[in-house]
C-alpha cells in the first residue's frame, strides 16, 4: 500500500505570539491551541474536501506529559481550596487533546492517544491504515510542559507540535490532493538533527518535526 | 480480507488484580456469583495502600499470571506490548506535589518523584524486567485505551508485524479522577445501577489486566475477530445522544470479523450506570441490530469502573465466559429504564456464545469495541 504525505506542519511557542484565539477555543489548553494550529495547517491540502467532516480519518495525537500543566492546575486547585472544577479536568486527561481536535475539524474516525513515541505514532497510523480501518491518519505530536519544567529546573525540553498528513495513494487521488512525499521516503528517524542540538526538535515530536522541516526545505 | 483467509489471533493467557482480588478466578468467580467488591463507592484493590508503587505492582502482578498461563518464559525481540492507562504512576508524585506546593518538600525530592510523570514510564519499567526490545506503545485514550490495546494487539499479530503480543491495562485511584469526575457530578456513593431506571452515575475502581495474544497456541482461552473505533467529534465528556459514533465502532468490528449481528451471541457493555452513557449505548445496540439485540450485560456494579484498564479487565471477563459458556448478569439492576431498547440480562447462565461483543465509550467521545469468539468458532 503506498501512503503519500500530503500535508504537514510544525509550531513552536514563538507561532502563537501573535496568534487570535477564536471564540471556540477560548477554554482550550495550551496543548490543544499548539495542536489545533498545527493540525490546521497539515490539514489544509484536504480542508477543502473535508466538508461537514469525515469518518475516513484517523488522529493520533502523540505526546509524553499530555495535559501535565491542566493536570497541575486542577491538583493546586484542590489541595489549596478543595476546590475540584469540572473544566479543569475534563481538560487534564492524557486524550483531552485528541478529544479537541476530533470536536474543531469534526474528525470522526478512529482516534488514539499515544504517550511514548513520534516514531511509534507512525508504526500506529500504519498499523490503521494497512488494517483498512480508515484511508488516511493526521499523525501529531505535542508537548507542553514548561512550566513544570522550570519548576524542576529542567532546561533541555521545549514545547511545540508537529504534525504529518498521511493519505492512502488511492483516498489522496479520490480527492485530488497532490503528494508531497512518499513516506517510506522520509528518514526513520530524527537522527542526526537531535544530535546537532538544533532547538526546534527538543521535544518527544522530534520525528514528525523532522519531517515538517524537510518537506519545508523540499517545497 | 474473509475470516477463513485471515491469521486467527488467540487469547492464550490471561491476567487480573482487581477489588474483586488476586487473579483471574477471583474476577470471573465474584463476578459470575454478583459478588460485588465495591465499598463506599469505590472498587480499591485490597492491600494497595502497602504497595509502594501501586501501579506497578498491580501491571507487574498481572502481566505474571498471564505469562505463566500463556506459558510464556517472556518476551522476546520479535513480540508486542501495548500498555494502557489513563493515569500511570500519578500515585508516585500527586502527593509530593502537594507537599512541594506547601513548601514541606524540597525541588530535589520532587523531582525524583515526577520522573514518574510521562504515562510511558510505567511500561519502560515493565520492559526493563523483562528485558523486552519489541516494539510497544501506550494508548491514553481514556476509558477505551484497554479496548483499543487489545485491538491493536490483535492487528499487529494478524499482520505479522509481531509474532505475540502481551496487551493490557493499569488504573489506580487517585484524587485527580476521583474528585474530577465528582466535579462532574458523574459518581454514584453507592453501587452502580447499570441501565436501571433509577442509576445515579458510575464507581471508579483500579487494578490491571493483561492478555497474551498470538497466531496459534495449544489451549486457547478465545479469540479476538474483530474490532472498531470511531469518534463522536460532539462533546469532551459527553456521549453522542443518538450514539452515532458508537454505533460505527460497533458495526466496524462486525466488518473487520466477517459477521453478522445475527451472529453475536450475547453483548458486554461499557455499562457505566450514567444517565448518559447507557442510553447511548443501548441506542447504538439497538440500531446495530435493528431492534433483534440478544442479551446484553453490564458487570460494572461488580468491579467498578476501571478507566484505562477497563477494556482489557472486561476483555479477561469476556475470554472467560466464553471458555466457560457462561454469559454474565447486570448486578446492581432492579428495573430497566424503558428508555433501554435492548434486553439486558439480569443473571449469569449456561449459554451458546460463539461471538461476543465487547463495547467501549471513552470521554473525548472515543469508542471502541471488540468482537471476541470462541476459540473453535
């Protein structure tokens, strides 16, 4: 089966700097806005086509340490005031992102949450994929955890979100969307830009942030 | 792909700490006789408050009686493991971060603690033990993780991707789900009526279950024919009213097992005892199978609601009675809300089972179901 990427994209923290939140997402996370942003734009060769929504994609969305910075909050909360807020943890499980995701672009396909790899998102997506359980996988990765981070003076992790679109050959040509790459084109792994240290990759979307980067430099 | 073509998937070992004890007897005995192990609410594993690490303890104590059923000396390079959770060790810092907030714990001691944190630590610990190089994942995916583990399990098995595959599922009862979903006014104080007329919300329970899955095997328990996901994309914590997503999961695993609903002998629900979540899942059944459904159950009411680790717990359940032929009852049922389209079964009995199916809903409005069979079927 040949899988074709179609669309893809990477945010980091200085990207919402100047970014408007629309009213729907105003009781979003920071994990779910990152996520949100970069699925917009890796969604956007099949946005047009997407229509009311569909049931043929599938999202997974991976991430390490999930809603940690909702789950602290909603913790502080309740040990300081035992106050426990009903948004606070619907926001703080590990799927609240997917959850996010699949309500903005109506993505009612299969939905995991996956909380160790980027690589093994992609093992994932084409495990659905060859299974025929959907025709096509957004693939995300995201982490925020900066603030807790700091608090425990860990200074070598970042925060961001990267995001791959991966179609079926015969769903991207029923929908007229052009490939961008042939995955099994794409490195296997984020080696060697991890080594080089460069700043973009410092979180566990290290694979799929290698990617967006050179299908940016191949555009 | 037809189910004579496909590679069957086995269930060749099964394994279960839960509040209903130690072990995979434990859980079937209790819940075949509706001896329910809930207290106050809640479903606590006995002696967890000693366990160190509980979460651990219970996936490492479960995982071991599935091994061993399975004969399984442990896992090699070519094998799967799929862990699901929803919590992890949060046991192992929530506490100490209360102390570090109040000023009574110093940076360094809560820094060793939140080491604990990503959901994945728990399963590098596991594969440290047994010294697993295989490829494993952990699914999050709130309450239909276990399910959705258990599917996974069966696909990379059927594909070849792995030779076997251990799938399970760890929950421990901590004060961010157990106060979280109070703050949504989702528990009951007292035993879950799973699709009475009078059910007041669902108990939150912990444990672990795991199953070892492969192509062939000398005694299986079952099978795993089928399976399903889908996603509502309506509410984060609310089903789908008409249960539209539910629904396509379901018929998806239908599909994928070569199956008609005529062919389903009996159906094990998510089941929760919510207002909610039981009327949209009795309209997805009832949609799925145009009003012909055979029994279904809920076991809920016996061991609770075990979240992440739900699917693979139920799973273990359902393996059983399909080894035994015996399907089971609804404890905790007086009268079915007439909004239930459905039959539900009240007490457990003989029966034909050939194929079941397994139901899950999760919040974020994730479904997943399974179809389990019996090994001959």
């Amino acid at each position: 089966m040949s899988l074709w990427v179609v669309g893809h994209s990477r945010v980091g923290p200085a990207d919402l700097a100047a970014f408007s939140l629309p009213p729907a997402w105003r009781k979003a996370t920071r994990n779910m806005v990152l996520a949100a942003v970069a699925a917009r734009t890796a969604l956007g060769p099949l946005g047009r086509v997407l229509g009311a929504g569909t049931d043929e994609l599938g999202l997974i969305v991976q991430t390490r340490s999930g809603e940690l910075e909702t789950s602290a909050e909603f913790l502080k909360n309740w040990t300081e005031s035992k106050l426990a807020r009903p948004l606070l943890f619907q926001n703080s499980l590990h799927n609240a992102t997917a959850g996010f995701l699949s309500i903005e672009f109506q993505l009612r396909g299969p939905a995991f949450t996956v909380s160790t790899s980027s690589e093994d998102a992609v093992v994932l997506a084409k495990s659905l994929l060859a299974g025929g359980i959907c025709r096509g996988c957004l693939i995300l990765s995201v982490e925020v955890h900066k603030r807790m981070a700091d608090l425990i003076h860990q200074t070598d992790v970042d925060e961001g979100a990267a995001a791959i679109l991966l179609l079926t050959e015969d769903f991207a040509r029923q929908n007229g969307v052009p490939r961008l790459a042939d995955l099994e084109d794409l490195p296997a792994s984020a080696e060697p830009l991890v080594s080089a240290g460069s700043p973009l990759v410092r979180f566990s979307g290290d694979l799929l942030s290698r990617w967006s980067l050179e299908l940016g430099a191949r555009a | 792909m037809s189910r004579s073509s496909a590679r069957r998937v086995f269930i060749s070992g099964t394994g279960a700490v839960s509040c209903l004890g130690e072990g995979v007897e434990a859980l079937w005995s209790r819940s075949e006789r509706g001896d329910s192990g809930l207290r106050g609410g809640l479903g606590a594993v006995p002696g967890a408050g000693a366990a160190g690490d509980p979460a651990l303890e219970f996936a490492r104590r479960s995982l071991n009686e599935a091994l061993r059923g399975a004969g399984w000396s442990g896992l090699g390079p070519h094998d799967g493991f799929i862990l699901a959770t929803t919590t992890g060790q949060i046991r192992q810092w929530d506490h100490s971060y209360y102390e570090l907030l109040r000023g009574r714990l110093p940076v360094s001691d809560f820094r060793r603690d939140f080491l604990n944190q990503p959901l994945g630590h728990v399963l590098d610990l596991l594969r440290a033990e047994l010294g697993h190089t295989g490829p494993s994942h952990v699914l999050s995916s709130a309450c239909s993780a276990g399910t959705q583990a258990v599917a996974l399990g069966a696909m990379w098995v059927q594909s070849g991707l792995v030779k076997r595959c251990l799938v399970g599922g760890v929950e421990v009862l901590c004060d961010l789900t157990l106060e979280g979903f109070r703050s949504l006014q989702l528990l009951s104080p007292e035993m879950s009526r799973p699709f009475d007329i009078a059910r007041r919300g669902i108990n939150l329970s912990e444990g672990a279950a795991f199953l070892c899955l492969e192509s062939s095997c000398a005694k299986p328990l079952a099978a795993v024919s089928g399976w399903g996901f889908s996603s509502d994309a309506h509410h984060m914590t609310g089903p789908q009213p008409e249960g539209d997503g539910s629904f396509r999961a379901l018929h998806q695993a239908l599909v994928t097992a070569s199956l008609a609903p005529s062919d389903i002998s009996w159906i094990h629900c998510h089941g929760t005892g919510s207002q909610q979540n039981d009327s949209t899942e009795s309209a997805a059944l009832n949609r799925l199978f145009e009003g012909r459904s055979p029994a279904a159950s809920s076991t809920k009411a016996i061991h609770g609601h075990a979240l992440g680790a739900s699917g693979a717990l139920e799973s273990v359940l359902v393996a059983e009675a399909l080894r035994r032929q015996i399907s089971l009852g609804t404890a905790g049922l007086e009268t079915v809300d007439p909004a239930i389209a459905i039959p539900i079964a009240r007490e457990a009995r003989s029966a034909s089972l050939a194929h079941v199916l397994k139901n899950t809903l999760g919040f974020g409005g994730n479904n997943a179901a399974l179809v389990l069979s019996r090994a001959d079927a």
